[in-house]
C-alpha cells in the first residue's frame, strides 16, 4: 500500500467517526496516540476499526468495554492516555471473565494487546491505570 | 509515524510477550461485566470483519454472494435505514471480491438511499472517494472507507434527530452479512469457517439497542417484525463455544435470516 493512503485514512478515522457527543481535547490527544500505536499494526495487514471508545480512568477503578469477535481473525486492542496518568495496561477476557493470554505492548501511557479467540463470541476489554492519577484514555482496535 | 519508529514500536513487542503470559490470570466479577460499555462504533463488529474471519478457512466465491438490484425508492425510513445497513453489507463483499465496477455500483446506491433519509451532503465526496479507492484497487483502504461511510451516515441521522434510525442500520447490516455468511458456508461447508456464526451476545446486544428506541418506531409493522425473528435469530446462532455449528444448523440460520432480508427488501412494508 502507498504511504499516502494509510495517511489519509488515519486523518479520515480521526474526522469521521460517529460523534455521540464532542471530544474533549484530551480525547483528542489520547485517541492519536492509540491511532499511533494502531497503524504500526496497519503495516502488518491490520485493518483499523473507525470506531473508538474514550472516558476518563482512574487508578483501581478500570475500564472495562465487551467487544463481539471472530474465530479466526487477529485482533490488536490499542490505548492511550493523557497526562496525569503514567502508564497503562490492556486486557482481554472471555465471556466468562478470565483473562485471556494476549500478546503485549507497553510503552508508559500507551498500551496494547494482541488476540487470536479460538472461539467466536463476546469478549471484554479492560483499560487499567499502572501509574498515575485520574486522566483521560482512549481505545481502538484494529484486525486481521 | 515515521514507517522507522512503527517498526521500533512492533519490534519492541516481542520483549513484553513473555510477561504477558506469565501473569497471573486475573477475573472480572459479573458486575463488571455487566457494567461493561456496549457501544455500536466499538462492541459491533462490521461486516467486513465477519466476512476477513470467514475467508481464512476457505476460499469463498464472494461475487456469487451478490443479489440483483435494489430498489432505491422506499418511502418508510425504518426500511430504508435497515436497507443501507444492507447495502454497505454488499459494498463489503464487493471489496471481498475485490470487483471495483460493484464497489461503484454499491457507492451510489448507498448515496441515494442516504439521500431519502436527508443525510447526504457530507456522503457526496465520501462517494467519490470510494470510487477512487475502486478504481486504484485500494481494497484494504476502501474496507476502512466503507466503515467510515457508514460511521458518516450515522454521525449524520444522529445530528438530525434520528440516532433512533442508527441501529436499525446496523442491525441491516448484520442480517445481511450473516445471510451471506451462512450461504458460503452452506454451499461448501466447513467447520472452520461456521465457527463464525456463534454471536448470541451480538443479537442480544442489538435487542437491546432496539428496545432503547422510541414506542413509535418500535410498533412500526417492519420493526416489530424483524424484532420478533431477531429472538428467534438468537437461539439458532447460541452455539457452544467448542462445537461448531453443523452444516444443518447452519442453513437454518441461513432461512431465518434470508427470511428478515426478503422483508427488509420488500417493496411492501410489512402490515
């Protein structure tokens, strides 16, 4: 794929996705840093999702958002977060609530967690904040 | 990003797997995930990401999954809205099939029924663009694109007032992508690939997005119908997480399914 073209399309998902209600700007800034780390994944074939889910998080109080996947595919879940939060962690759990293995990345307040499901159905996804106080985050996934 | 630092980045993944899987297993309590967010832009898979699943246990014929034109000229606005869900389904297998000529054909059909529902303004360059996509052969980024329409769409009934039309899109969407799901797997079963139908949270999801709606829209005759099949939908597709469905339970989901879309496309609402 042409460089130009996953460009575009992280500036299309930035400006068009369904906007129940304005974004702060710390939505903004979290969200483009989970789009960061999103399109390294692009470069491997991961298509990123259009929709994002971004709240406010604080420390022991996690975020937690299910998610309907498919046997089959690959799955990256991406986060972000603002200032004051220090560093963040993502995780997957099945539809019974035990964790499931993933693949990691954690880069401070940037996170995310990679998933093959052997079987369909729901899952959850679990922002959590490592280190640091209230903040904002925001998540994307993106697939294969 | 600079292509240098995402592979800095992916590189530096490797050095966290191990952690990862040493962890100890953590639970979430049945409050948390009952608490847990359910949005329609993150918990909702789109048809693209059923259709990816489905083509990696099989080599699927998408272009015989197409059906014939569509009429672009319903007047009620809960058919129309299900029929757009459908459509951008179709434009879906179109990228699958990677056919630019249908991913054209489908763009436009998705911009007039757009147009009926009064959200079109912002749709007209998205058209373009997608026919440029078509036409360059950009499949992965025209997949994006298709969502992204969709996303508009929505973003857009949502500023007119009619964010009650927003899962009946959606809800087009699924039953039509499900209705070629099933149809693949039916001509040429495998259990691979029917392990893909097992959704009972997704129905379940959309039910209750819909009993979110208004009375009015709810009691609508197409509605209220394709309301009821929906709960119907949802024990067929409430496989056991280890046991693929057999090739028998998947063509009833199959007619379940195809029965909702001859509704959903009829000229004749539903009385």
């Amino acid at each position: 794929m042409k460089l130009w073209v996953p460009i575009f399309v992280w500036i299309v998902l930035l400006a068009s996705s369904v906007p129940v209600r304005a974004q702060t700007d710390a939505e903004v800034s979290a969200r483009k840093d989970a789009l960061d780390i999103a399109g390294a994944f692009a470069n491997d074939g991961f298509k990123i999702r259009d929709g994002h889910w971004c709240g406010a998080i604080k420390p022991h109080d996690r975020a937690i958002v299910a998610v309907n996947l498919y046997a089959g595919n690959q799955y990256w879940f991406s986060a972000g977060a603002t200032e004051p939060v220090k560093k963040i962690a993502v995780s997957v759990y099945d539809e019974a609530g035990k964790q499931v293995s993933t693949e990691g990345y954690d880069n401070g307040d940037k996170a995310a967690a990679g998933f093959s499901p052997a079987n369909s159905g729901q899952y959850f996804v679990s922002v959590d904040v490592l280190e640091g106080e209230q903040g904002t985050f925001c998540l994307v996934y993106s697939y294969k | 990003m600079s292509r240098l630092a995402k592979l800095a980045v992916l590189a530096s993944f490797t050095g966290v797997l191990a952690a990862a899987g040493a962890a100890e297993p953590d639970h979430l309590t049945a409050d948390q995930m009952a608490k847990a967010v359910k949005s329609d832009s993150i918990s909702i898979p789109t048809p693209g990401e059923l259709f990816v699943a489905l083509g990696k246990s099989a080599k699927i014929n998408w272009s015989g999954q197409y059906r014939g034109p569509m009429p672009v000229t319903y007047s009620n606005r809960a058919q129309i809205a299900l029929n757009l869900g459908g459509l951008i389904a179709d434009g879906f297998i179109a990228v699958e099939a990677k056919d630019s000529q249908q991913v054209k054909n489908i763009g436009s059909d998705i911009i007039k029924l757009a147009k009926a529902l009064g959200v079109s303004e912002k749709l007209l360059s998205r058209g373009s663009t997608i026919n440029e996509f078509a036409e360059n052969n950009e499949w992965d980024t025209l997949q994006e694109e298709l969502e992204a329409t969709q996303n508009e769409v929505k973003a857009a009934m949502q500023s007119h007032a009619d964010q009650d039309l927003v899962i009946l899109v959606t809800l087009g969407g699924w039953i039509r992508g499900t209705q070629v799901v099933t149809a693949a797997i039916v001509q040429n079963y495998d259990d691979r690939g029917a392990r893909v139908l097992r959704q009972p949270a997704l129905v379940r999801l959309m039910q209750s997005k819909i009993s979110e709606i208004s009375p009015e829209l709810r009691g609508e005759p197409l509605v209220k119908d394709v309301t009821q099949q929906l709960g119907e939908i949802e024990k067929l597709v409430s496989f056991p997480p280890d046991k693929p469905p057999t090739a028998d339970e998947v063509r009833k989901v199959n007619q379940a399914v195809g029965k909702v879309m001859t509704e959903i496309e009829s000229k004749e609402p539903a009385k």
